[in-house]
C-alpha cells in the first residue's frame, strides 16, 4: 500500500489538476459523521429530457451568495462551523479564499453526478474548484473536449483542485457504481468572481 504525505500536481492538456489522496485523512472519520447527520441535506428536482426528476443525490448550497447552476437558484445556508473549518484549511493549502461549498450526499453507488464542468459565469474566468471526499471511494472521470480520458479514485479524506483552463476544456463524472452500498460525502469548494 503507497503512503502519500504530499500533494502532487498532475500534468493535463489546458488545465492544473492538484491530487493529495490522503490529505485529511486524520480528520476524516469524524468530518463524515458530523456532517452527514448535521447538513440540512435536500432531495432537488432537475429537468431531464423534458421531464422533471429527482437528482440522484442529495444536496447542500452553503455560503455567502445565492448560486444558479443546473437550471436552477439556491439560495445559501448559513456556513455550519466545520465547513467554514475546512474551508480556512483549503485557503492555505490553495492561496485563495471560498465563500460558498456545494456539499452532496452519494448514499449508495446508484446515486451520481453526470458529465458537467463548473463554469456558470458567477465563478470567473479560470475558477479553482477545491474537492474534498468523505466516505466510500468513488470512480471520478474526466475527459478533454479532444478525446482525452482520465480517472482517478477519489479516497476517504482526498483532496483534489481543479483549476487554471480546467472548467473551460474538460468536463467531469461521478458515474455509479452498482456494488458500493456505503454513503460518500463530497464539498466542492469555489469563488465568486469579484469577491476577493
């Protein structure tokens, strides 16, 4: 089994991607438990081939600002005390500060997040996306708009940050994954361009 203790920056066409499997891995055991019984987690609804469903997860808007993305406005719950912890710990690791989180609860492998990229407008130009997971490993994908594939296994308590042109030439998936019974918790971090 390799031991990671630093973050590692890999080399991607149009975009920095920085992967540090265990970077909280100390913390991470207790994080979950306390936010997967602290969030005020919601079911929302999506448009989907003309029809109206149930995204397959459950989901957390937290921050500073009102945030539009999947056809839809969410406003903000007030930061809980261990994201805004976590929040100042990616700050430094980052060189920039988040003033909102979209926190998603996987809570088997049937639930999922499709192929997308974060690129409403309110994040910027090149917006840095901070990733922290929780819980059971999942299969996180990406794919270039000219064809290139890459996967990594996103670990309990990993961290990885998507940013420079990233948003701009990639998209990215949490596709399902039928054996996984266990629940996954994800915070994706970001800035609101303007903000800071």
């Amino acid at each position: 089994m390799q031991l990671w203790s630093e973050p590692e920056w890999l080399t991607l066409k149009q975009g920095r991607l920085l992967w540090w499997p265990d970077a909280f891995a100390a913390d991470a055991g207790a994080w979950q438990a306390e936010l997967e019984q602290s969030i005020p987690w919601q079911q929302h609804r999506l448009m989907m081939f003309g029809r109206e469903l149930n995204e397959p997860r459950l989901s957390c808007w937290m921050g500073d600002w009102p945030y539009r993305y999947s056809g839809r406005q969410r406003a903000p719950e007030p930061w809980h005390p261990l994201v805004k912890e976590i929040a100042g710990r990616l700050e430094r690791i980052c060189g920039q500060p988040f003033d909102g989180v979209l926190l998603n609860c996987y809570r088997n492998g049937q639930d999922s997040m499709g192929w997308h990229a974060d690129n409403e407008p309110e994040l910027g130009r090149d917006p840095m996306i901070a990733s922290v997971s929780l819980g059971a490993g999942r299969r996180f994908l990406l794919r270039h708009h000219q064809g290139e594939q890459r996967e990594l296994w996103l670990e309990h308590g990993s961290l990885l940050v998507m940013a420079g042109q990233m948003q701009h030439h990639w998209q990215h998936a949490l596709p399902k994954m039928a054996r996984e019974p266990n629940l996954r918790i994800n915070l994706t971090f970001r800035r609101f361009a303007g903000t800071g």
